[in-house]
C-alpha cells in the first residue's frame, strides 16, 4: 500500500492533520497520534476513501480518466445567455468593455425563441436531468423581455431547471423583482467593490454617478420583497480597493448580511504574476477576516474549469456559441452557432485541452483540473496561453472552507478597523 499522491495535508492550530483528497474529493481529520497508531480498521476507510492505494496502481492514469469522464458524462446542462451586450455603466475594469458593449445590443425575439429550442433539443439529446439557466450580459435586466420568455418556456420542461442572474443591481427595484419571483428567478450574483468612494470611483454609471446607494437599497428591499431570494455579493480585489474590503465586510455586517448574503471574493485578472500573488494573499486574509465576522463563503475558486465539458455554453445575444464567458464576443473564439446543428471546429479544439497533463503529479489538480486555460489570453487580449499555478492559493482556501484556523499573522484583526 502506498500514500495517494493527491493527498494534500496540512495541520491545524488544534494539532490534528487534515488530509483532502482531490481525486475522489474526500476529506479527513485525525489527531497525529491517531494517524502513527492505526488500526486495521483504519486502514480499510482510508482504503475506501482513497487516502492509501495500492503499490501497483497508476494514479496519474485514474486522475486523467477522471477528469475525461467528469467533462464528457455530467447530466447537468448548464447555459449562459448573454440576453444583453448592452450595459447601463462604464465599470473601469470589465473585462467585457473591450468589444462587448454596444449600444442597442439586446438578444432579439427570434434569436431567443431559437435559444430556448437550441437548450430544449440539447437537453432531449443528452437525456439531461437537470438543467441551469444564468442570465447574462452586460446588464441582462437591460432586456427582461428576453429573460421573461426564456424563464417561461424552460420553466414547463420535464427536469429541475434553475436561474441565475448575474447583475450589477442597479435596476433590481421592486416590480422587477416581483416580476423576477413570478418567474421563479430568485438566484443573484451581485457586485459590491469596496465602501463608497473606492465603489463608486469603479462601478459608475457612464455620467460618472456612483451606484453604491442605489445597489445597497436594491438589495434590501430584494430580501422584503423575495423571501427565497439567494444572493451572492461578489468582490473583485486587486491593489486599488483590497485595503478598503474589511471596512466593507463591517458594513455589510451591520446591515446583516451575513445573515442572507454568501460572499464571492476574487481577483481581477493582471497580467503581473507577482502583483497577482500578493492579491491572492490578501484576498485569504480578507476571506479569515469575513469568516471571523459570520459571512458565508462560496468558493468559487475551489472548482474545475468547465470549458472542456460537454455540458457547458455560453448563448451571445447574436446566436452563437462559445465555451468561455471571458471569450464572449470575440468571434474567432465562437464553436458553434443556434442556427446550425454541428459545431465549428474551434468547439472540438476546446474541449480537447488538456491542461490537467503536465499537472498530473500535484496532489490538487482534480480540483483545479490544471487551471484555466485562458487566463493570460483573457489578460492580454492576445497570444498564447500561459499556465498560472495557483496551488498555493487554493490550499489556503481549503482550509478555510473546512474551517479550520491557519496563521494568525498578518490576518486582519477587526479592532484595528474602528
């Protein structure tokens, strides 16, 4: 027997050892003691589980057979539509605003009637059993028009369905909610970046008026209005508004956020691999500050990129397909079209990639799966793509996802934001 190689192991304050598995996603904990005095028992989990293997057993090949045949058999259908490239501010850093936001650029009536039959028919093919529906833009509200038939329509199928909307929540006021709830959306992703100066010099309207207020009363009268209503708040860190995130978290906090709100804290993507570290290290000390305060986190991070499963489209608002939301718009990078039943050759190229092949011997790819593929393309609008490793990052916020405490140095104390 031999010790899993995509065993990843660290030790807590408490003295215990937590170990987690990548290749079958387990996790365990055991004092230290326990782990030099086992018992047959033992043993047998830890078989069972994955933690020990056989001496004769090619783990780099179960890995990469893995994660082949997590992206070819998922019966989770999962869309974007991109209902609107139209959007109602001028955010400084959208990474859409280099060619996706068009004035007038709304999904039209007969491309989303095709969407919503390009879905059905790809849920009938697949024998899908679940499937999920995230509006997209820009700022998809811009074109609820859209949002209101393809909620109505994917509502009457067979299987669970379930929405999501992505929005800057500037136009979340109350009678479109209520019209959102009829429609059983009830899912937001919002973004909050920082308190009101740093928000507002960042997320603006194209006048240049800020939308901190005006997001901040939306999300409240969401929660009187919606009582099912599941909101993430998402934060994009990088060194203009990290320092300005804690003293966020204290308001929200006093607002009750915690109580209803999940954060989702990520970076903004930088072409500057040492900047990029030391955000990272940051955003796990705002993550322990957010979690010493009662926040929910959803670790985003803490997944595969779906862009080689079978199971995963963007819809733009003209009607063709992409694999990559970062990738929307930009046509050389389209792999099919709603108005044609085979795909485009790039579609086949895409879900071929293998980034996980030289990762094969790190003891987290099967939760990252090699990163993304187009990170450093995403950053620089050209080129080739790059491999940024962020094993490092992601160990942190596994221990913090299992809540256990690492290093108290350098965490941000909430005495020191009076």
């Amino acid at each position: 027997m031999k010790w899993s190689k995509y065993n990843c192991q660290w030790c807590s304050e408490e003295d215990y050892l937590i170990t987690y598995n990548s290749l079958n996603n387990t996790i365990i904990s055991a004092r230290k003691e326990e782990f030099e005095n086992m018992l047959e028992e033992d043993y047998k989990q830890l078989r069972e589980e994955g933690f020990i293997v056989d001496d004769s057993i090619d783990e780099s090949a179960l890995m990469e057979s893995y994660i082949q045949r997590r992206n070819k058999e998922t019966k989770s259908l999962s869309c974007w539509v991109f209902v609107s490239n139209d959007c109602n501010l001028a955010c400084s850093y959208c990474w859409e605003k280099g060619g996706l936001l068009k004035s007038n650029s709304n999904m039209n009536e007969a491309t989303y009637k095709k969407a919503v039959a390009w879905i059905i028919s790809k849920v009938n093919k697949k024998s899908m059993e679940s499937l999920a529906i995230t509006f997209m833009g820009g700022e998809p509200l811009l074109n609820i028009k859209a949002i209101e038939y393809v909620a109505l329509q994917l509502g009457n199928i067979s299987i669970p369905v379930t929405f999501n909307v992505i929005t800057n929540g500037v136009l979340l006021e109350a009678e479109m909610v209520k019209k959102l709830a009829r429609l059983n959306i009830h899912s937001y992703q919002i973004t909050l970046d920082g308190t009101v100066a740093i928000h507002n010099s960042r997320r603006h309207y194209r006048d240049g008026r800020g939308t901190f207020d005006k997001i901040v009363h939306n999300i409240a009268m969401l929660i009187d209005e919606d009582p099912d209503a599941s909101i993430v708040i998402r934060i994009n860190v990088d060194k203009d508004n990290y320092k300005s995130v804690p003293y966020l978290l204290k308001l929200l906090k006093s607002l009750q956020y915690s109580q209803f709100a999940s954060l989702c804290v990520n970076d903004t993507i930088l072409e500057d691999d040492s900047e990029n570290e030391f955000i990272l290290k940051e955003i796990v000390k705002i993550l322990q500050f957010a979690q010493k305060l009662g926040f929910h986190i959803a670790y985003g991070e803490l997944n595969n990129c779906w862009m080689m499963s079978e199971s995963w489209y963007m819809i733009n608002m003209d009607g063709l397909l992409y694999k990559c939301p970062s990738m929307v718009g930009n046509k050389d990078y389209a792999v099919g079209s709603i108005d044609l039943k085979e795909m485009y050759d790039t579609y086949y190229v895409q879900i071929a990639k293998t980034p996980w092949k030289e990762c094969l011997n790190c003891e987290l790819v099967g939760l990252c799966s090699g990163g993304c593929p187009n990170r450093e393309l995403i950053a620089k609008g050209a080129g080739h793509c790059k491999k940024v490793c962020r094993k490092a990052y992601m160990k942190e916020l596994l221990k913090l996802k299992y809540n256990f405490k690492i290093e108290e140095e350098g965490v941000y104390d909430e005495d020191t934001l009076e």
